[in-house]
C-alpha cells in the first residue's frame, strides 16, 4: 500500500556515510573538484549510485566555488617562526585532519604590511575554502579581515579584544595557576615570572595564572619581566629578574624557549637550579626534555590544537555549526623543579 507515497530523496549526508567519506569530500565528488583521491570518488560514486542519490540544484552552485584547500595564516614578524618546534607541530596535526577531509594546506605569513595586503586579498577573494588564524595581537588588523571574511575562519586561540564564534583554545590559565602552585608547593615564596608578550591573549592568560596562584596563596605577585617567546629574550628577561630580586627563589617562564633561556642565565649567574632557584616552563617542547637540568613545565597537546582547528574549519565548510573547545593541560615534573 505504498503506491502514490513519494520515495524520500537521499541526502549527502548519508551518501558519504555510506561512502566512508567526510560530507565536504562527497560534496567535492559531486561537483567534479580537484583534490579527492581515486579511491574515495569511486566511493562515493558507488554511494551515489546505490542511494539513487540527486543533487540540489544550490546546493551544486555552492559547492562548485570551493578551491579544495585551506590556508593557516600566522602574524609574525620572523619567516622562520613556522620552523618554531610549537608551529611545526600545529602544522602537523592540521595537515592530518585536512588530508583527511581531502583539503591541502597552504601557510601564509603575515610579517609585513605586504604579507597582510595578501591575507586580505585571500579572504576576499575567497582563494580557500576556509582560514585558520593564530598568534594574534592586539590590534592586530588580521582581526578585522577576520570579521569582514565571507569564508569560515577559526581561530586557535583567542584574539585579545574580540569574542569570535569559532575557537580552540588551551587552559591557559589553568595550566599556568598550576605551575605556580607546583613551585609554592615545594616552599618556593618569592616566585618571579617571565611573561609572553602582554599584546596576546596567551601571554594575558599566562601570567593571571600565576597571579591568581599567587594571590590564593597570600603571597605578592613579581612585576612580570616580558619576553617574545624566544630562548634569548628568556635569558635577558632572567638576568634583569635577578638584578632586580637577587633573593627569589622560583621563576614561572610562559613558555619553554624562554625557561631554557632562564636556565642558561641562571648558569652563567652561578645560582643552582633547583638548589636555588627552582624554574617551571609551559608547552612541554623537545627542548625542556634537552635543557640542563631537564625543564618542568606544563604538557599542551600542540599537535592536537592544529587538528582540532582543521577539523572546525572542516565542519564549519561542510556547513555545519561546532561550538569553540579549549583543550587541558597537565604539569610534567623533571629536575628543575
């Protein structure tokens, strides 16, 4: 008794699932895009087939302006920062997820009044199917491009000043709470910090952690000493803490590069780590397993940021609508705390 009943029409959602496909790579199928390996358009062909599968007409049109790549934009001021162990690793695990979603990767830097005028041209030329932004400061006309793109952006981590839709993020401040109460904990009173760069929100949220942990533990906060990240400003940012406070007795540095760069100050300074002065890092880089003494910091699944904003941005271009995601940190003791 089903004559006269309209057979309901299948949609691209099933067929990729019946394809074994992300939607956008079924999609892309469909729309005789480039950038799809043999084996899943014949997959999804084989969906098509078995599903009796009919396209929607706008669905069609929409689809065919896709480019099938997705460009990771970071401001900067150096071209060699995606050689930096952290970015190497965001890349990494972006690449995975696009090579997953059939989607190549392009890297833009934004260093230059010249490299941002390209940016912008991208976002407004729609020359990608999607943006993912990082290390953004405040201010930082990245954001407004961001704003006014007619494309899906995702941001990893938060931009200062602004509250974007679409986000992932790490604890931050948590991680950097926990490495100070792991300093207090072992008796340390006149704990000092080394700050990333006030004008990002990671270097903001780094140093409130230490602040808070401080402060819950009736202790008074140091002015923070700010550095970019880098080994060498977290020698010079360890040198002035110590003509400044020549009694303190632990240092939270914002990253690894830079309490490699106090350890190697508090060497030269003849002050035993952590006999002395204990030294706590954030990110969990090979270069705190090398340093001497191997560094404690605070483990961030870096790789795992770079795939998490590659998968949002392959949802938000399949059409769908992910919530931000901040992922945990936790704290790895070696011997210089």
């Amino acid at each position: 008794m089903t004559e006269g009943v309209p057979r309901r029409q299948s949609t691209l959602d099933e067929v990729a699932e019946l394809a074994g496909v992300s939607r956008s790579v079924a999609s892309r199928v469909l729309n005789n895009a480039p950038h799809v390996s043999r084996a899943k358009r014949e997959a999804v062909e084989r969906a098509v087939h078995r599903l009796g599968y009919v396209p929607n007409p706008t669905a069609r049109a929409l689809a065919t302006r896709q480019t099938g790549a997705a460009a990771l934009v970071v401001s900067g001021e150096d071209p060699s920062i995606f050689a930096d162990p952290f970015f190497a690793q965001v890349i990494v695990g972006a690449s995975a997820a696009l090579e997953d979603a059939d989607l190549h990767l392009m890297l833009c830097l934004a260093a230059s009044d010249r490299g941002r005028r390209r940016v912008e041209q991208l976002l407004r030329s729609k020359g990608a199917d999607g943006v993912m932004l990082m290390a953004l400061r405040e201010d930082d006309p990245l954001s407004r491009m961001a704003e006014e793109a007619e494309m899906p952006v995702v941001f990893g981590g938060r931009p200062v000043g602004l509250d974007p839709r679409w986000y992932v993020d790490v604890d931050n401040v948590g991680g950097a709470r926990q490495a100070t109460e792991h300093l207090i904990s072992a008796g340390r009173t006149r704990v000092a910090t080394i700050a990333g760069r006030l004008d990002t929100e990671v270097g903001r949220a780094r140093y409130r952690g230490y602040r808070d942990a401080m402060l819950a533990a009736g202790l008074d906060p140091y002015p923070p000493e700010v550095g970019d990240f880098t080994e060498s400003t977290g020698a010079a940012a360890m040198a002035a803490l110590l003509a400044r406070h020549p009694d303190l007795d632990g240092v939270f540095a914002a990253n690894d590069n830079m309490g490699a760069g106090a350890l190697r100050a508090l060497r030269e300074a003849g002050r035993p780590v952590p006999g002395d002065v204990a030294v706590v890092g954030f990110d969990d880089l090979a270069v705190a397993r090398m340093a001497d003494p191997p560094l404690t910091t605070v483990h961030q699944p870096i790789e795992a940021l770079g795939r998490e904003m590659a998968r949002m941005l392959v949802a938000l271009i399949g059409g769908q609508d992910p919530t931000p995601l901040i992922l945990p940190t936790r704290l790895v003791t070696r011997a210089s705390a």
